[in-house]
C-alpha cells in the first residue's frame, strides 16, 4: 500500500542540460475540429466526500485530501471544457487497496472510464496473489495497476535488484497473459530497473507515468533524457506525457517542455505515448485542462495532426478502451 508522501514532494527530483532532438513524420492530416472533441487523459484521480459509502483507509482523515472531494463529475465538466471526454482513473492513495469507488464510477458511466488500481507486490500479511488481485480487478474496468520506484516509496533495504522479488514477477507474468499494465511512478534512478524487468518480461505492457519526472527541478538532465529514451527499446513500453504543471518551469503555457515532449515521441513514436493531465492539480493554482491539452494540440508544432491525434486519442484509447 502506499504511504503519505505528498506529490509536490515526490516531484522534487531531475537536474540540468538543455534538451534537444528532432522529429521528422510526414503523416496523413487529421481534422483538428476531431481534437477538440475526443481527447483520452490517461492518467487522473477522484475521491469523493460520501466517506459513509466509500471511506477512507485506515489512518488517513479527511485533512489528508488535496481538496474536500473532486468527483467524477466535477472531472468530466472541467475536462469537456477542453475536449476531454474519456479517462483512466488511478487509484488514491487514501482509499488503500478499496477500489469501490473507481469501479463504481466505471460501471455507472460505460465507455467514459477506466482504472489503474493499486496492488501490493510485497506485504506483511497474507493477501491473495498479486497476480490474481490484477486479473479480478481487471473485470470492473481496471487495466493498470502503479507501482512506485524505489526513489519513489519508503525504503525497504532494498538492492539495486528492488523488483527481485516472486511478487514482481506475478504481478509481469499476470499483466503479459492477460494484456494489462503495470504504471510505474518513478524517477529515473528506477529506471536501470524497471529496464531489466523489460528484459526479462518483453511481453508485460510497461506504463511510465510522468516522463519519469524528469525536469520537476526545472532543469533537464541529458543523461536522464537518454536514460528515459533507451526504454524506447522495449516494443511493450509506453509513456505518458503531462503533469506539466510541476515540471519545467511550471508555468503554462509550458513551451518548455516541448523540447523534452520532441525527444521522447522521437525515441518511443506517438503510437506508444499517451496524453495525460494528472488532474486535478492539474486544475489548480492558475493550471486548467486547455493548457495541458494544447501543449500538445497547439505548441507542438514539430508533430502532424495525425501525431497529436495518436497522443491525445489513440495511444490510450488502444491500450485502454479498445477490448
């Protein structure tokens, strides 16, 4: 399960060197109206203040919440405001391992949501195997499930081997057979390996959440940026771009990070890269739907419409909604 460690600060890490690269695609145009109508955000989180129906985890209260609630509702308004219309719901971290809320979300609205769950690859106590939780959960809607690198989550002695564990290996084993995803929030000193899991699973679909946070220090580190690339090897792998609003210099219009967004379609391709918002503190703080979208739909101008539409739409859309 995951502790409390507050995003701001787990986005304080990557360091230095401008980022360069270049894209060249010549691909069939796509309407841009289609743009602004049908854009999937594959990573947001929910929560609601019904705690009588959908309660808090044990030791967490209600002054552990980033806002009083933030609801599937108030998530579909602000993002139709921008042409964002589907999503994938990633677990909070004050629900534990009750997932009640999402699936209930999923069910009641077909074809607007999916989920990307939390299961434990390593605990205390007796719970079923992770690679069973993973299939169960998987028949309400839920295709992913985030794992937390280990410059990311309390320590727990770990090697630099901190994926060798029979845990990890259900969990890659599981997600390969039954074509589900394992998220990884991480930095990119987890990335060495989350790489050698790729290795030995070729056939496990690999999300990594955040361009693996590179740039939350408003600095681009080249060897980072090369590191982060090289996972482009693995055909499996895929890769959100967003959370802007703690990367780079944090500001929208983000024209910052389009150098970095330039080089990581480069090196994976738009059809393994996947927009994201990371609402909602994506919505806060002078942040909106719009600037996280037109990053992409509007400052990119090294990518085809076809590209944005494979970024904003398809990538997601694919893995998540298309089974």
């Amino acid at each position: 399960m995951q502790t409390r460690i507050s995003r701001r600060k787990w986005l304080g890490n990557a360091c230095s060197i401008p980022v360069a690269g270049a894209i060249v695609r010549r691909c069939l145009a796509v309407p841009t109206s289609s743009l602004r109508e049908s854009v999937v955000d594959a990573h947001v989180h929910i929560w609601t203040d019904d705690f009588e129906n959908y309660p808090l985890a044990d030791g967490f209260t209600s002054k552990d919440l980033w806002f009083p609630s933030f609801t599937a509702e108030e998530l579909m308004r602000l993002g139709a405001e921008a042409g964002v219309h589907r999503f994938n719901l990633v677990q909070m971290t004050w629900y534990g391992l009750d997932h009640r809320y999402i699936l209930d979300v999923i069910q009641h609205y077909p074809g607007r949501f999916v989920g990307t769950g939390i299961v434990p690859a390593i605990t205390d106590v007796s719970l079923a195997d992770p690679g069973a939780t993973m299939v169960e959960l998987s028949k309400g809607g839920i295709y992913a499930f985030r794992i937390r690198g280990e410059s990311t989550r309390p320590q727990f002695n770990d090697s630099a081997r901190w994926m060798d564990h029979p845990g990890f290996n259900k969990m890659f084993s599981a997600a390969a057979e039954h074509r589900l995803a394992l998220s990884f929030l991480m930095t990119p000193a987890d990335l060495p390996e989350v790489d050698r899991m790729c290795t030995k699973f070729p056939d496990t679909p690999v999300i990594i959440d955040h361009f693996a946070i590179i740039g939350a220090q408003s600095k681009f580190v080249e060897d980072e940026i090369q590191q982060l690339c090289k996972m482009a090897r693995h055909p499996q792998v895929l890769l959100k771009i967003g959370a802007f609003y703690g990367l780079g210099n944090k500001q929208p219009p983000y024209l910052d990070m389009l150098p970095l967004i330039r080089r990581v379609v480069d090196a994976f391709g738009p059809e393994r890269c996947m927009w994201e918002s990371d609402s909602p503190l994506q919505t806060k703080d002078g942040h909106t739907f719009a600037a996280a979208v037109d990053i992409i739909r509007v400052h990119a101008d090294f990518l085809s419409d076809s590209d944005k539409q494979q970024i904003l739409v398809r990538t997601a859309e694919n893995f998540f909604f298309k089974r």
